[in-house]
C-alpha cells in the first residue's frame, strides 16, 4: 500500500468535507476587501470627560482650539474616523502633485481600479500584514497625537 497516495487521499477528503470549506473560507476571509470591513474594526480607546491633556502651553497657536479633555478629545477621534472613513472608501492613490511625482502614472492607473487599493495599504502600515488578523475582531488606535 502505498502511504503517500494514502495521506493525499485523506487531505483530499478532509478538503471535500464541510471542515474543509470552512477553513478555506476562514483562509480567505483575512483578505482585505474594501475600506468599510476595514473602518468596522478601527476602535479609539475611550476617554472619561473628567479626562484632562496636559499640554505645553509654549508650544500652542495662539488661535487655536486644542482639545484637552475627554470630551473634545473623543469628538476629535470620531472627527478623525469619519475622515479616514471616507479615505478608506476612496479609490487608488491620493490626487495631489506629491504623490502624482513619487507614482508613475501606470502604477496610479492600476491603483485607481483597486476598491481596496487604501484600505489594503492602510491595514499593512498599521500591522505589517497584507492581511487581517484572524484572531482579532478589531484594530484598536491606542493613541491619539494632537499637534
């Protein structure tokens, strides 16, 4: 009997068998399909109001309106996510002379046909993974810089 035939029959079988779709389908399921999988998973820690940012008053804009407690803080983040939303919703590279000069316009055009193109980019600078975690359900953001 010959046992290398025996041991690809049994793969064979295991693959045509129910457990067997379930794990190509689990296999699959970690590509990165579109920028709304990926902004169902984004989590931004939450801040109690009584929360308060020490900051450096030298450093601030006259002008400006910086948040330092938990809830202009937690508005911030949510600001942030609705505009990296739309972002990740975006086709292909940004539209903007920096990046017209850093990616040739062949590579740009390829990009602009890729629905995931952003959010695939995103989740390998964030992970260093083309693909999602398959024991994570979310991506939490542990920090929020504000300049």
């Amino acid at each position: 009997m010959d046992l290398r035939a025996s041991s690809e029959m049994i793969a064979l079988q295991a693959f045509r068998s129910k457990n067997g779709l379930n794990l190509i389908k689990h296999l699959y399921s970690r590509r990165v399909l579109d920028g709304a999988q990926i902004s169902k998973l984004i989590l931004f820690p939450s801040m109690p109001a009584t929360f308060n940012l020490a900051q450096d008053e030298s450093n601030a804009d006259p002008g400006a309106s910086i948040p330092t407690d938990g809830v202009q803080l937690t508005t911030l983040s949510k600001q942030f996510l609705k505009h990296l939303e739309r972002y990740l919703g975006g086709c292909g590279h940004l539209d903007c002379d920096l990046y017209n000069d850093l990616v040739s316009s062949s590579r740009r055009a390829i990009a602009k046909q890729d629905i995931a193109f952003r959010a695939r980019q995103f989740v390998y600078h964030m992970t260093g993974s083309n693909f999602l975690s398959s024991s994570k359900t979310s991506m939490e953001a542990s920090t929020l810089v504000v300049h």
